[in-house]
C-alpha cells in the first residue's frame, strides 16, 4: 500500500497509524494466511457490509483458484459451515476462520479479524493492504533460484534442471510441473498462480 516492507507482525502496526480516518465506510482489517505455510499472508479491508462470499471471491482470485472447486468458511476446530451470505461485521474478532477450497486436495487458509478502520466511500469490495514478499526456494540439484516443481518427485528445480530431470527421470514428459507461486496453493492440482 505505501511501498515499504515490514514484517508480518508489524505491518499491523504500521496500518493501524497509516489508515486512521473518522469517516467514510466502516470496514474491517483481516489477516488471511495459509494454514500450514505461514510465510504466506495478506492483508486486506473490506466493508463490514460485505458477506463471506466477497472475501471468497477474492481469495480465489488472488491465492486459489484452478479448477472452480467447492469452498466453505467454518469455525477454527468445528465442522459446521458459515453461511457465504455472513456478514463480515458478525465475525467475532480475533477468533480465526478456517477457509477450505477444494474438498479434493484441499487448501486451507485462517482468515482473523484484527480490527475496523473508516476508508472512502468511492472504495468498493475487498482491498490488498499488505502482502507478503515471494518466497525465495531454491533448486534441490544446483541451488539456485526455483521456478518449477516436479509434482510426482514433490521437488523444487530451476527451468534447466527441471529440463534435465523431467528427460532422466519421466522419459522427457514435461507435464509432471507447476510453476513456483506466491500462494499456499503452490504445486496443487492445476494452480498456476
């Protein structure tokens, strides 16, 4: 949002003094991150009046979608589905969301309310405020920068690696690969970023 890094932890902090207005639409300030890949996270504002089903839409624009798969919102540790037509102002804060998309393979995503801020009125639906940088992998055979990953070894390589280990090992069928992305979908089912 203002071109300056900061850590997960203290770009609150920064947002906090960078969005204070007493006017405008009030909206809420969430944290969205993997569930089991931590690294990746994302904040974001929306109106307190939007639903679930606007916050579901973005995620799979940003981070999710492959193949138009199932999703659901639901307590940290329960079952029970919320309803996508919940509004955002009924979220409890500090009590994580579980987000689920694709009952196949499933990503899962925690989504926590952290706050409420006012933003413009001319500003619609959900906002990036804040992401996190890509995270750098590294090739498993020479070390340098990944860009591939081989879905039936489950390993990381660059282009020319990938190259010689998709002829040595899969008989050169090169569609045994996904790209390297910044999301925790990476390397599942058809996610290309």
């Amino acid at each position: 949002m203002c071109d300056k890094e900061f850590s997960k932890t203290t770009i609150l902090k920064h947002l906090a003094t960078e969005l204070g207005s007493s006017s405008g639409v009030q909206s809420a300030i969430l944290k969205i991150e993997g569930a089991y890949s931590k690294g990746h996270w994302l904040y974001v504002d929306m109106p307190l009046t939007d639903t679930l089903q606007s916050l579901d839409s973005y995620m799979r624009d940003i981070w999710l979608e492959c193949c138009g798969h199932l999703s659901e919102f639901n307590f940290k540790g329960s079952y029970e589905e919320i309803p996508m037509t919940t509004k955002i102002r009924s979220l409890p804060a500090g009590t994580p969301l579980k987000h689920l998309y694709d009952f196949g393979s499933t990503t899962e995503c925690l989504v926590t309310l952290c706050g409420t801020h006012y933003r413009d009125k001319e500003e619609i639906g959900v906002r990036t405020l804040a992401r996190n940088n890509p995270i750098e992998y590294k090739c498993c055979e020479c070390g340098e920068d990944a860009d591939t990953i081989c879905l039936e070894c489950d390993e990381l390589y660059c282009s020319d690696c990938y190259e010689k280990h998709a002829e040595e090992v899969h008989d050169g069928d090169d569609d045994m690969n996904l790209p390297v992305c910044n999301s925790p979908r990476m390397g599942v089912c058809g996610y290309c970023g």
